[in-house]
C-alpha cells in the first residue's frame, strides 16, 4: 500500500532537500558513470566507496552482518555505526 504525501511530507522533504540532509535521487540507476566500457550506477561507485573507507579503517563488520551484495541502505548504517555520521555526511557531499 503506498501512503500518498500530503503538504507536509511534502514541506518537510523540501527541507531537508534545502538543508542539505537529503539528495533527491531519480532512482537507484538514474545517474550512471561510465568505467571502463560499461555504465555504472552512480549508487553502486558509492557503496563501493564506502566499503572501501571502512576496510582501510579496518571496520568492514563481517560477511554475516554485511554481505558483498548489501544495499547503499545497508553499507551507509554500517559506514555511520563503524565510523560516525559526520564522517558519512563528509563522505556522501565529497561524493556528490
């Protein structure tokens, strides 16, 4: 069931838009980067990266608790509880 958005969802996601607390995004393969020969979502380089920060600072929690194929849902929680959320805010607006 999808709730429709009222005003003040609506209000409410404009700011935090303006606040810079949230990117609107398309979709998850909207925006894509090419590498190599082949187009990427932008999404997944972004995952990868946070990935790649948390096993240079040796925080990758295991397999188990975050497996190869984890959503950028999944390696940002990860990404905040391993390393802070100032540290993922700083990393998300370098990427963006």
């Amino acid at each position: 069931m999808v709730k429709k958005l009222d005003e003040s969802d609506w209000n409410s996601l404009v700011y935090t838009i303006e606040q810079g607390d949230c990117i609107l995004m398309l979709g998850p393969d909207a925006i894509v980067e090419t590498v190599g020969d082949s187009n990427v979502p932008l999404m997944q380089n972004f995952v990868q990266e946070l990935r790649q920060e948390l096993e240079r600072r040796e925080k990758l929690p295991s397999q188990e608790m975050l497996p190869e194929q984890a959503s950028l849902a999944q390696v940002a929680q990860a990404f905040k509880n391993c390393i802070g959320a100032g540290d993922l805010r700083v990393k998300a607006q370098d990427f963006f």
